[in-house]
C-alpha cells in the first residue's frame, strides 16, 4: 500500500455521499487502486470549480487524494468525458443505487479489488443503456442479478451453478435445486433420497429450476428476459445467499424501492 500521505490519482465512483459542517462532504467512494475509501470533500459546496456537481454517483471520475488510514482527503475531482450518460428510468436508477449499498455494506476498506470496480463500471454502463428501453426493469433483471452473483464470488463466496454439490453430477435443466449453507445446490430429488442427513442444514432458497440456473451461468438475456418464474427464482435464491452476508439489517434502497414502485403501485390498482 502506498504512503499514507502520498497523492495517489485513480478512477473512482462516488457511492454514497453526506453533508460534513456547512460546506464540505464525506464521500464513499470505489476506487480502482485502494478499492473502497472514505473521503472528506473539504468545501465542495462553495468550490468555484464546480466539484459538488462532479461528485455525484454514477459518474466516471479522475480524483486526486491523499491517502490516510481512516478518512483521506479529496484534493481534486473531474469527470472523465463521455462517460456521464443520466438513467432514463427511475425504477433502474434505484436498481443501481442498490448496487452502491451492497458494494458500501459487502467490501471492506481499502483492499484493491480493481476486478470488483471493473463489474461495477461494465454493469453501470449496461443499466444506463438498458434505461433506454420500453420495459427497462425487466431487461435489466439479469445484469443485476450476474453483478450479485460475481460481487459473491469476488468477496470469497462462490455459488457454482454447474454442479450438484453431493454427487458432482452436472446440473441438470428438468431437475429443481435448493441452495444449502456452506454446502451447495442440491436437487430435490437428492434431498429426499435416505442417504442424505438433513440434519443441521440450513436451505437457503426454495425450489429453482435447473434450467434456470444453467441460463444464469450463460449470461442468456433473452431467455431471462422472457421468463417471468426465472427471473423470480433467482432472484430471490441470491437475496437469500446474500443475506448472510448483509446480516439482519435492511438494505435502505430495497425498503425505498418498495415504497416508491410496489406499495405506490397497488394502492393504485386498489383506488381503480
């Protein structure tokens, strides 16, 4: 790691950002280099330069800092050009605000996971694209659900989606899988057959069929895209798996997306 008072410059996102006296900002902030950082913003809101308007998320930025072991210090920021498409679509703006909790709640502070800032570049742009499209939510199921599913994988928690994890066996797209803690996909036929002991597992998802988790592992979009139950299952089998990472605490995009499209949503259809 570089000296803790070195000016370092890298790529960066900002993920999360709160007011700091009256007129600076603490910054959460991704960077390719240092990985997840915390910054402090010292007078952005009165810059001349017009750095609180670049330090929004989603944004591709150049920063300078100064590295410390808790909070650095934000020296400059500017956005890169070409890279400041805005979402079109508020129920995928969410979607990615989202991402920025679980990255905030899931990584740790300053490890290098220039891998981790590579599927958060890639997956921002394709949901700013997606956000163009009539049924925007929808087309962007599966690029939500491949980030969920690498960022697991990133941090040391590998769901493998090609094998039965008590015979090895591939699996198999009639058959449907649970998901076991600390053990793996298993079909149920294998969960009912007498040799297996259930005893102290913990089933982590209900039943998921295993054509859909084979289309997962190969990125099919237009088959997620036209499979309503699909896109239902593996949804909830990696909330599932996530949530024993995220623990007991609510994820505060999640609660709000409920409140602003869901809730909203059927109190409509209830007023009609």
């Amino acid at each position: 790691m570089p000296s803790r008072q070195e000016q370092l410059t890298s790529q960066a996102y900002v993920l999360y950002s709160k007011p700091y006296q009256e007129n600076s900002l603490i910054l959460d902030v991704l960077s390719r280099e240092n990985g997840r950082i915390q910054l402090l913003a010292k007078g952005v809101k009165k810059s001349k330069k017009g750095l609180s308007f670049a330090l929004q998320p989603f944004r591709t930025l150049q920063i300078k800092y100064l590295l410390k072991s808790n909070l650095s210090i934000l020296v400059d920021a500017e956005i890169i050009e070409n890279n400041d498409k805005p979402f079109k679509d508020n129920k995928v703006l969410y979607s990615a605000y989202y991402l920025n909790e679980l990255l905030i709640r899931l990584l740790p502070s300053h490890e290098e996971v220039a891998s981790i800032f590579s599927l958060y570049q890639q997956t921002i742009q394709s949901l700013k694209e997606f956000s163009l499209y009539e049924h925007a939510i929808v087309k962007s199921e599966l690029c939500l659900r491949l980030f969920e599913l690498k960022l697991l994988n990133q941090i040391g928690y590998e769901v493998d989606l090609q094998t039965s994890a008590l015979t090895a066996k591939q699996i198999e797209s009639d058959l449907n899988y649970v998901y076991i803690e600390n053990i793996g996909f298993v079909s149920t036929l294998e969960l009912e057959h007498p040799s297996f002991n259930q005893q102290n597992t913990i089933v982590l998802s209900g039943k998921t069929r295993g054509e859909c988790l084979i289309k997962l592992g190969q990125e099919e979009q237009d088959f997620f895209q036209d499979n309503l139950i699909c896109r239902q299952q593996i949804k909830q089998l990696l909330r599932n798996i996530l949530h024993l990472h995220l623990g007991e605490k609510p994820l505060k995009t999640r609660e709000l997306y409920q409140q602003l499209f869901v809730k909203n949503k059927i109190t409509i259809h209830k007023s009609n």
